[in-house]
C-alpha cells in the first residue's frame, strides 16, 4: 500500500551550456531557469508553475564563503530569482548551503516535508556558471550579472569553514591539497607500491571517462585510456601528488539540473505515468569528524560507512541489489573511500558512476550531484524495477549524503531518521591529539605535494611524533625534501618537526 503522502520524483532537467564568448553566455538564474522549464515539461504537466509551492536551489559557488570571491554581481536571493523567472508566485523560498552534499541534503529534506504535508510539490534546482565567469576575469571584465531581488528566503544548513585555523594554514584550504592526503593513506592501508598505486588510479578512472563519452551533458566527452590518465604529461601535469590534473574535479563548468518532487496524491491528481515515478527508498545525512586532523584515520570514513547503513535499514535492500551507482567522485580518494564503506568490492563489475563523474562529466561546484540524481532518474526509468544509489559529499570527504531510489513504488510509511540520533555516534569517536606547535622527531603518516605550473611548490605532511605518537600537521619548501616526497617512499619516514617565527611548523625529512 502507497501512502498518499509517500514523496514521489516526477521530472528532471539537465542544462549544459558551452559559448567562447562569454557576453553571449546566460547567466545562472537563467540556465536554472531552462532545466526547470525541461523539468516541468518532463512532468506532462503544462501548468504546474501554479502548483508549485517550495522552490529550493542550491548555493552558488561564489555564495560559498571559502577564499575570495571573484569580481561578480551577486544574485540576493536566488531562488525567489528563480520563481519570479517561471512565474511561481506565493512559493516558500529555500537556500541550501555549502557543499557537494547538498543537493541530496535538500531532496532528503523536503521528501520528509512532503511526508509530513508541509509542501505537496517542490521545485529543487542549481547551476553553475564558472567557466563563464573565468573567462570574464581572464578578460578583466564583469558579468553584469545579478539582481537585487529580495523577500522572504529561509537559509538551510549552516555555514562553517571546513578546518581549523591551523589546518588551513599549512594548506588544508582547497580540495586539491586534501584529497591527495587521502589517497595516500589509502596506497598504505592497500600495501600498493607508489608505481602500481599509480596505475591503479587511472584504472580507476578510466570507465568514468567512457561513461562521459555517451552522456549528453557532459563537459568533457572524451574517453581516455588508464595510461592517459596516470602518466604525468605536458598537458597532464601534477596537481596535488600524486593526482594528475585527469584526476581532478573540474569546475570550470556551465550547467544546470532541476528536479521536481511531490506526494503520491498529487501524482495521482496530476496522473502522472507509474513508469515516470521515481521513489526515494532510503536516504541519510551525516557529517564526517569534522577536521582531517582529528578524524581517527585518513584511509576510511566511518561517517559513510555508518549512513549506508542507515539508508539501507531504511529501504531494506542490501548493496548487491544496487544496478546503478554513482558515487561522488571529486578525487579518486572519493570514490575510494565511498566504495570501501559500502562494500562495493575491487572487482565489482558495476560502473561506480552514471555521469562520468566530475572530472569528466564536469564538476558543477555544489550541484554536481542534482545532475547525478537525474541521471540516475533517467536510467531508471529506462529499466524499469531498477535501483540505484548516489552518493554527495561536501568540503574534505567532510559532508555526506546518500539516496537510495527506485522506480519500484515505496510501500508503507515513508521516514527519515533524524540525523541527530547517529551523528552522535561520529562526533564521539576517539580522536588523536593534535599539537598545533609540533617539534622534535617524528614519522610522516600521510603527505602530498602541491604542484603549480612550473612544478612542486609546496609538500603537506600529516605525521605523528615520535615522543607522544601526537598528530601534527607540517610544510615543507625545501627543494630537496619536494624531491622525496615525489620520487622515494615517503609514508612511515623519518623527519623532524620544529616552529618558524611566522607560526607554521616546518618538516625536514629524513
């Protein structure tokens, strides 16, 4: 028996917009504006507008708070931007917050408004237009873009930076200088040698390019073999060692996905096709212990581990029933640590994406994953009594959330666990002491090398020391020790800590 409250997917629509010349180029409230109109029409239904009564959106990149923002109009409430564009008059109005995360965060959310008849039919979209941007500030130019709509916006989430002020010191600011860090406690917690670990990850990566290829929205149609992917070139250099630039989330991107949700009622009222009814199953949101120098390993995510097993409960599948997945793919590292706490084995057959990931599909700031939900959407579809999995992830492996989905109705009544009641779990974990002024003898755990354009810059290092086994986070400038670092064996190595006057702890390797 379906509930009439039960929420229900109806509608998806993907935008991808690629211009050269960036004064031609849309701008994101409107490119949200075409995926909405493709949503509404993917409904069958002409006047929905008028019955839409939550419009939801994801946080724009340059809203995110994390660095400077770039030289832009910002828009002042952009979903209120967005009703007013598609004549939605009297809809509550809803931002999310930052993160990767959050467009599963928000679909969950209002599934569960749905099922306790708050809203009856939602309205959820993002977009991205950075490439655009960057093109516009390559050229000193301004968009132009931006409006001062204002009204009665409900902020959800919170905003808060993604490490301490320590942490961000000695680098752990932007994606590209964590993610490495995980990847290589994950080469040591698999016993890989640096080479093998290499090939590895463009074997790894190679099947999302495929993927890519035939999706229809991707940024980057290109298959590109493993070797292409793993060997350091002129145009695929470092990054964030040992990623090469193939490994790394784009989000130079224009794109566009909205989703429409509603109850079973109103699907039923709109008669909507049992064929186009998409179910979430299951669903969870949990955070991660919080700062990287403090979660109990660097190799595994209890956090993730932890919401499959919620989600699971909750839809009463297991993982082998999954035929699609998507898991977030930001960096190898993601996927790595996404798949191990599912349980999705090395050798499992199953494609780890529906997109082609966002190296490749294009890696649309906070909304990647609105575009991953609507392809998951699609496939589904298309095979009908399928199921499938995604999977979002915000800040540094830091934020989660996951969506179990079926074109299978979901019977019985529909609840979300609140995630307050296994939050706890993580937040109580035993954590290691971290000591923010390290000196004295010590063995690297984790580290990477930040790469600019003419070649290493910088090498991260998490360690422990010798005399306490305390955790520290250090820098290291020094051409001989950036040498190591990308050539020898560096994980459980010898070095010293000590502290410079400008307070960063500095590494000297062994």
């Amino acid at each position: 028996m379906i509930n009439p409250k039960t929420p229900v997917l109806v509608g998806s629509g993907q935008i991808t917009q690629k211009i050269e010349n960036f004064e031609d180029a849309k701008n994101p409230i409107e490119i949200m504006h075409e995926a909405s109109l493709l949503a509404i029409q993917d409904t069958g239904i002409e006047d929905l507008q008028n019955y839409i009564d939550s419009v939801v959106t994801v946080r724009f990149i340059f809203d995110s708070g994390a660095g400077a923002r770039p030289p832009f109009s910002i828009f002042k409430n952009p979903p209120k931007s967005l009703a007013n564009k598609l004549g939605i008059n009297d809809a509550e109005t809803f931002y999310g917050p930052t993160g990767g995360n959050t467009p599963q965060f928000l679909l969950n959310i209002f599934a569960e408004r749905i099922s306790h008849g708050q809203s009856e039919v939602v309205l959820l979209s993002g977009s991205e237009c950075f490439s655009t941007m960057r093109k516009a500030s390559k050229n000193g130019k301004k968009t132009g873009w931006g409006d001062n709509i204002v009204g009665n916006r409900i902020d959800l989430g919170y905003e808060k930076p993604g490490g301490t002020d320590n942490e961000i010191k000695h680098g752990i600011a932007f994606p590209v200088n964590v993610y490495p860090l995980f990847e290589t406690a994950i080469r040591a917690r698999m016993g890989n040698s640096i080479e093998k670990h290499q090939n590895y990850l463009g074997e790894l990566f190679s099947p999302f390019t495929k993927i890519a290829k035939d999706h229809p929205n991707a940024w980057f149609p290109t298959e590109r073999s493993a070797s292409e992917i793993s060997n350091v070139t002129e145009t695929n250099r470092y990054i964030g060692y040992p990623y090469t630039k193939f490994m790394n989330a784009i989000m130079e991107v224009d794109q566009s996905a909205t989703l429409i949700m509603m109850s079973e009622e109103k699907a039923n009222q709109f008669k909507i096709p049992k064929e186009k009814r998409i179910y979430l199953h299951g669903c969870a949101d949990i955070n991660e212990v919080w700062n990287v120098t403090e979660r109990p390993d660097l190799h595994s995510s209890k956090a993730i581990k932890l919401m499959g097993e919620k989600a699971f409960s909750m839809s009463k599948w297991n993982i082998d029933e999954i035929d699609f997945i998507d898991l977030y793919s930001c960096f190898p590292s993601m996927v790595e640590l996404g798949r191990e706490a599912l349980g999705i084995g090395l050798n499992d057959k199953r494609n780890l994406t529906v997109t082609g990931g966002l190296p490749y599909f294009g890696g649309a700031g906070n909304n990647y994953v609105t575009h991953s939900i609507a392809t998951i959407m699609d496939k589904l579809r298309e095979n009908q009594g399928s199921k499938g999995l995604c999977t979002s992830n915000g800040w540094f492996a830091t934020k989660h959330g996951i969506g179990l989905y079926s074109s299978e109705p979901f019977e019985g009544e529909w609840k979300r666990e609140n995630p307050d009641s296994y939050q706890k779990y993580i937040d109580d974990l035993p954590k290691p002491i971290v000591e923010e002024n390290p000196v004295g003898d010590a063995k690297i755990e984790t580290y990477t090398v930040a790469n600019g354009k003419d070649g290493p810059q910088m090498g991260i290092i998490i360690g422990r020391l010798i005399k306490n086994n305390n955790r520290f986070i250090a820098i290291t400038k020094n051409e001989s020790d950036l040498d190591k670092l990308m050539t020898e064996e560096c994980l459980n190595r010898d070095c010293s800590v000590k502290q410079f006057d400008d307070g960063y702890s500095i590494v000297s390797i062994n």
